[in-house]
C-alpha cells in the first residue's frame, strides 16, 4: 500500500508517493500539467490508497482529473498544514492521523456539456 500528497503551487506541484513505512519512494516537483502528474502516478496506481491534495484556490483541475481515471481523491485543509514542513507536508500518511481531510465525492467543477 502507498499513499501520495500533492503541494500544489501556482505553476507546478510537488508530488508525494510513500509507502506503509513512510519511505518516499516518489519525490517530483512537476509542472501543473495534467498528464505529467498522471505519468508520475502511473506506476504506483494500483497501490495508491489515495491521493491527497491541498485546496487551495486553483485545486479544482487537480481533483477531477485524477478522479476521471480512478483515482481516491481527498482535500487536506490548508489552513491545518503546518507551513515549512517541505514538500511532502500534505502526504496521505501524515493527512489521515492530523490533518482535516475530506473525501471527493463527485466533480469539483462543473463539467461542461462538450
């Protein structure tokens, strides 16, 4: 089982996979592009508990997008993160024992009809 955080900033993201022994097996700083985090997801998928993401104001595109492939999307509070912790502060490990994370259920966005 392995569990991923993403620290979403204005233009890229800091993508966390670590597994049951809170060993980071994945360390990325991306740019927020869909398909580049996907591709880092990619060979951890069928282990990943869940994807945890902070809600920040520009969170929407990174919840649903991985939410339409499969993935378990939950929102930790940004507010609750204790800041200068470094990038892995939001991981799913440490988000489900002290911080208040939130289940997606449904889109965070409208969709639109095209």
């Amino acid at each position: 089982m392995k569990f991923c955080g993403i620290d979403l900033h204005l233009n890229n993201s800091v993508v966390v996979v670590s597994d049951t022994e809170d060993r980071i097996v994945l360390q990325r700083r991306l740019p927020n592009a869909l398909e580049a985090i996907l591709a880092a997801l990619a060979p951890h998928r069928g282990e990943l508990e869940g994807v945890v993401v902070e809600s920040t104001y520009n969170w929407c595109w990174l919840v649903d997008g991985p939410m339409d492939v499969g993935y378990q999307v939950h929102l930790a509070h940004v507010a609750a993160i204790k800041r200068y912790e470094g990038p892995a502060r939001s991981r799913w490990r440490r988000s489900r024992t002290s911080l208040p994370v939130t289940p997606v259920r449904g889109h965070a966005a409208p969709r639109s009809s095209e």
